[in-house]
C-alpha cells in the first residue's frame, strides 16, 4: 500500500469517532480550528496526503512546517480558514489532541504536548477522551506504522515533539 493508500484507510478509520462523545469544539469554541494571532496554524500532512487534496480545496492553504524535518525536508502544513468539510479534515485533525508516536515495539498514540495552548481536554489526558476514539487512533497509529515513508514521519515528530517536552 502506498502512503497515499494508508493515510486515506487511517482517516477513514477516524472518519465516525470524536474525542469526547459529542462535539468537543463546543467546550472551546473549535479553537484547533483557529490560527494563533500571527495567522499560523494548521495541521501537519502526513506523507502521501497532500495528493488527496488534489485539486487543492479553496478553503485551505499549504505551507512548510518550518520546526522540524523528515528525510531533510519541512513537512506540509493545511491551513484552514476554520472551518472546512468534515470529510475533509486531514488525518491530523481527526488524530487531535492525540498524535502518533513512535514506541520501542512500534507506534502508539500519545497527548500532542503542542495542544496544550488550545485544547481544555489536554488536563484530562486519555481517560478524558471517548475510549473508541483512543482505539481507533491507536489502531490508526499501528497502520501507518507499516509503511515506510509514514514510519520515517512518526519517528521525525515523535523526535519533534520530545524537544517540545524539554520547554
């Protein structure tokens, strides 16, 4: 398969579960669906995704991810106005507040450490969250692991996100 194939069969696993039960954005106001006040935000595109998007929507934008590489390139960044079509939403969005991380006996799902800024469920951690959700993201997880450009990615973010932890 793929990364394209396997990024498309993880969303698709995300496609019916939410963190909490109901809609979380209603708790903070979708605020992961907002730009910071300099206008930078979005969600990271995992490997093989941006093809999905083709042709490119009219309610987003791509940028680099300038904080961190994978093979020696920046990772793309989507950007949305806020809202977009819910069968839409990148793998990281359907992922949140949980990312992929890589494990000693392969990938998981931990708490994103960047949610913090945004995110009231962070202080529940994954008891807070709708167990479906944190199994079909740990499944998820377990899939992209399997392909090797997705793995390379889970390793670069999960390095990624250990200088985070050291803030």
């Amino acid at each position: 398969m793929t990364a394209k194939d396997t990024v498309r069969a993880a969303r698709e696993m995300l496609e019916k579960v939410t963190p909490l039960k109901g809609d979380c954005g209603r708790v903070c106001g979708a605020a992961c669906c907002r730009p910071d006040e300099t206008g930078r935000g979005g969600m990271l595109l995992f490997p093989g995704e941006e093809a999905l998007y083709a042709p490119w929507p009219d309610w987003a934008r791509l940028e680099e991810a300038g904080d961190f590489s994978v093979d020696g390139r920046a990772p793309k960044l989507l950007v949305c106005r806020g809202e977009c079509p819910r069968a839409e939403r990148p793998l990281a969005c359907r992922l949140f507040p949980l990312t992929p991380v890589a494990r000693e006996e392969g990938a998981g799902v931990d708490m994103d450490v960047r949610a913090w800024a945004v995110c009231p469920l962070m202080e529940h951690g994954r008891r807070g969250l709708n167990p479906a959700f944190v199994r079909a993201a740990e499944e998820a997880a377990r899939l992209l692991w399997e392909e090797p450009a997705c793995r390379r990615f889970i390793r670069a973010l999960t390095a990624h996100l250990e200088a985070w932890r050291s803030f």
